[in-house]
C-alpha cells in the first residue's frame, strides 16, 4: 500500500467463468434507446459490494484486513441473480444493477466486517445489505418514460445469468475519476 490514505472498500469478485455471461448482459441491455442513459461497467471493475469503509489511512486498512484474516474462513459465496433493477430505486437511480440473494453466507461475512468496522470505531453502516453488482451507472437523469420502459424489460423478458461463486474476497481503493472508477486491490485472498 503506497498512498497515506484511500477510499477504502471490501467486495468479493465474480468468477472468471461468469464475466463473458455478465458481458453479454450488457450487450443485450445496450440494445435498448434507454441505453444512452447508461455508462457500462468494465469487466475489471465488477464486483459485489460487502462494505464501503470511506477515507482510511495504510495502518487503518492493514489492521482491518488482517482482522478480517484471522475470523473468516473461506467458504464458497454462491452468488444467485435474482434481477435486474434501478438501484436502489426506480425514482432516483445511481445504477442498473444485478441483484443478488442475500444468502446466510454473505450475512455473516458483511455482519463480520461491519463488527470489524464498529470496533475499529468507524461510522456503523446505516443502510440494510442489498447484494447487487453493477451493470452500468446512470451517467445522466434518466426520463419517466424512459424509466417505465425500462422496469417493464427488467420484469418481462430478460434471461438472467446462472448461479455462479465468488472467485475473491479483496479491500479494494477507489480512485473516483471523470470517466469513472478505478479500483485498486490492496489485499486479495482466492476463495475458489
């Protein structure tokens, strides 16, 4: 870890076997007019938000990933699409995103870090967990009718990508820049 400090985020990572069948799902979407709307996630930036930690100094993160470390063991995250929506609503969208089951499994690992981030005394996370990987962020307001016609694609005619596990659970830093993200593993341990 080079920088003093970083925006700071625990996430796991798709499968390789399911980034082809992710891309594919934007394919399809980017067919629509509504796409314009819409500025697509690249492939190395998928993921599945656990935690957003914020600003953290070097010692701050390495203390929780070491803490993270020592009570997680790896398991297999089944991750099992359940679907596509505006996150987090149809009435102020910030992503279309691919939502996920909240399995017990993924429970207990975001319970684990929000406990790890309490003690640490970092803010507790206020929002209930919502597993989901981003497709696409709204990269401007989005119109009604353009909203409409999209809720009706998502709920009628979209074949949603199989189940699949995540390869990765990373701390990730988040270098926000004007053509988008750019995430930066800091820590990674396989869990395949």
């Amino acid at each position: 870890m080079t920088n003093s400090t970083h925006r700071l985020f625990f996430a796991l990572t798709p499968a390789d076997s399911w980034l082809s069948q992710l891309q594919d799902l934007q394919r399809e979407l980017n067919q629509h007019d509504w796409s314009r709307y819409i500025r697509w996630t690249p492939l190395d930036n998928f993921h599945i938000t656990l935690r957003f930690v914020g600003q953290c100094d070097n010692e701050l993160a390495q203390f929780l990933w070491q803490q993270l470390g020592d009570q997680i063991i790896p398991l297999h995250y089944r991750l099992l699409p359940v679907r596509i929506s505006l996150f987090p609503g149809q009435r102020r969208p910030v992503v279309l995103a691919l939502n996920l089951q909240k399995t017990e499994a993924l429970e207990q690992l975001v319970n684990c870090i929000n406990g790890l981030c309490d003690d640490a005394g970092l803010t507790p996370e206020r929002n209930s967990y919502r597993p989901h990987l981003t497709l696409g962020r709204v990269k401007q307001r989005i119109p009604d009718p353009a909203k409409e016609k999209i809720a009706t694609l998502l709920e009628d005619s979209l074949h949603l990508p199989p189940a699949s596990v995540a390869a990765s659970l990373q701390m990730l830093h988040s270098d926000t820049r004007p053509d988008g993200a750019v995430y930066t593993a800091l820590a990674s341990q396989r869990l395949e």
